[in-house]
C-alpha cells in the first residue's frame, strides 16, 4: 500500500516536472501561452515557477529560474522516494 502510495506521489512529480519544461518552451513559440492549453498549463506551473522568479533575476533574456525550479523538483522526488523506501 505505501509502495503504490510513494509510486503515485513520485509519477505526479514527474508529470509536473514535465509540465513544467512543456510550459517553458512554449515561451519560445509566438502566441503558445495565450492559447488554452497555454493558459491551463500557466495556471499549474506559475505558482511555482514565481516562487524561483523572485530570488532569481532574468540574466538578459534568459530566464534561469525555471532550470533551478525543475532541478529542485527532482531532488525533492528523489529525497521522498528515498525517505519512503527507509520506512
């Protein structure tokens, strides 16, 4: 039972983790993000991605907040699947 538990939480992260990169590279398309499917996934990905976005400037036009956003997901997955399997 908490094996399919820690499963189930560890593949929402993945999922969302996908998300996220799907949402970032629809800022290099013209109109993605204004789209519907744009709209849902910023509804999803802002929250999070703003929280990086205030303690990490734009350098230029690059946008490194969501790198660091994605890499600490992962880390945070891993941690859980990790403490999980210890139980």
């Amino acid at each position: 039972m908490l094996a399919q538990l820690v499963s189930l939480i560890s593949f929402g992260l993945t999922i969302y983790s996908f998300a996220l990169i799907v949402y970032i590279f629809m800022s290099w398309f013209p109109g993605a993000r204004e789209s519907q499917f744009g709209e849902m996934l910023g509804k999803i990905c802002e929250p999070y991605l703003e929280i990086f976005r205030k303690f990490i400037p734009p350098l230029g036009m690059i946008d490194f907040s969501p790198i660091v956003a994605i890499i600490l997901l992962h880390f945070a997955r891993q941690g859980f699947v990790q403490i999980a399997m210890m139980v």
